[in-house]
C-alpha cells in the first residue's frame, strides 16, 4: 500500500506544476478566468492520481474515481465553452484591478498570489473526499456498504440537477427575448443556484462514499464543508447575487419568493 504522505506530496507536486503552467498561460493572454473550468479538472486530476498510485484500487477506488470524473469533465467543458464564448468573467476583472491598486502589483504577480496559488490549496482541500477515500480503498479491504450505495445516489442526482440546471439556463440565455429577464422556471423555480445545489449534493455524497473507509474519510469532511461554505457564502452565491441585484430589476422579486439554495417551493406574493 502506497504511504498516505508520499500520496498526498505526489498530487500536491502535481497540482502545483499545472497551477504554474495555466498561470504563464493567463499572463500571455491577460485573462484568469478560465480559472472555474480547471477547479472541476484539477480535482479529476487529483482522483486520478491517487488512483494511479494505487498498487491495487478496489471497487471503492473506482466508483470514486467515476464519480468525479463524470461531475469534473462535464463541468470543465461547461465553463469552458462558457469562457470561449463570453471572454473575461467581471468578477476576476474586478479583483484583479482591485489588488493590484491596494498592493501595486503588476498584473502576472497579482494572478499569481492572488488567483492561481489561492485557488490550488483550497481545491485541493474540497478534493480530500476523493484523495483520502481512494487511497484507503486500495485493495478492497472494505466492501461498500449501505452508506456508499447512498452517497453515490446523493452524488449522481447532484450531477442531473446541476447539468440539467446548466442546460436550462443555456438555453435561457440563447434566447435574444430574455435579455435582462431572470430565468424563474425549471429547476430555477424552485432555487436559485440548482448549479451550486448540484455541487453541494455531488461532493456531500462522495464524502458519503469515503466515509465507510473509516478516520480518512471522516477526515475529509472538510471538503464538502469548505465547498458548502465557498458556494453560499463567500465566493459564489454572494458574489453573483450582489452583481445580479444590479442588472436585474426582476431580480429583488426573485430572491423574495425563490429558496436560495435548497430547493423549495416558490413564496406566494
């Protein structure tokens, strides 16, 4: 069995050296907000390494190692085609301009402290459930259990809500009739981030998964939590909503009668 801490340098080493490549690469074309479609990829990244370090990955390792790929790739292509199409996301834009005024920085050292290495240690933290519960399902010596069948239901309805979420707003937004109108129907109806619902819901239940493997499970707990907290209350959910509120006049009628996370059923007005 592979030692958990040379595991865990591996991937660290890994992560590390693709942070440094994309960062060269924002800095020749001035952007660095592809940064959301390699979130998705560099935890696929991390699952596959772990698993590659597996002397003998078991059926754990596997269902693990299918479920981010199957949430990572699909959600890497969405935000990339995302980015190809609509060009610098403001919000990075606003961030960039706004460090580099406090500290002068230039623009590659802000992207680079500011962005990519910020970015690198808190994916890999979300990641731990798939790390930490692939490296501890090395030679199937725990069978999955009741828990495991669970959380991968869990993780695989947060895949459908989330893409199905994605699609509708997709097609929501090709329509030239709905510019500056909220999307408030489909899965939007019932909240207003089905996305980060279907985040929240993936990595929740493959921690779920992780967990029958005993304490590293346990352990990653931390990823799931952290991801829960980025979404609704620090970069995600508040960031868009304060930009939305201000280029949307239907927007403050939405937030009053839609969840804004867990779906319900819509306020009567």
């Amino acid at each position: 069995m592979t030692d958990l801490g040379s595991t865990i340098l591996v991937n660290a080493a890994a992560l590390f050296a693709v942070i440094l490549a994309l960062w060269a690469y924002s800095v020749k074309i001035r952007d660095v907000s592809f940064i959301d479609a390699f979130w998705a990829f560099g935890m696929v990244l991390l699952a596959c390494a772990t698993w590659a370090q597996s002397e003998f990955p078991g059926a754990r390792s596997h269902l693990l190692l299918g479920l981010t790929a199957l949430w990572g790739l699909r959600l890497t292509l969405h935000l990339w085609t995302r980015w190809r199409a609509h060009g610098e996301d403001p919000r990075y834009a606003k961030i960039m301009g706004s460090v580099m005024e406090k500290k002068g920085w230039s623009w590659s050292k802000t992207s680079l402290l500011s962005v990519f290495l910020t970015q690198a240690p808190l994916l890999f933290i979300t990641c731990l459930p798939a790390q930490l519960g692939i490296w501890a399902s090395e030679g199937s010596r725990i069978v999955l259990g009741p828990l495991a069948f669970f959380g991968a239901t869990i993780a695989i309805i947060g895949i459908l809500f989330e893409t199905i979420g994605d699609a509708q707003l997709n097609a929501f937004r090709a329509n030239p009739a709905n510019t500056g109108k909220v999307l408030d129907t489909g899965l939007w109806r019932f909240t207003r981030h089905p996305n980060y619902f279907g985040d929240a819901c993936t990595w929740w239940g493959i921690w779920l998964i992780a967990c029958e493997t005993g304490l590293p499970g346990w352990i990653s707990i931390i990823g799931p939590i952290f991801l829960t907290f980025t979404l609704t209350r620090w970069s995600g959910k508040p960031l868009l909503e304060k930009g939305m509120k201000k280029t949307r006049p239907e927007y403050a009628d939405y937030v009053a009668r839609t969840s804004g996370f867990f779906p319900l059923p819509p306020k009567s007005r």
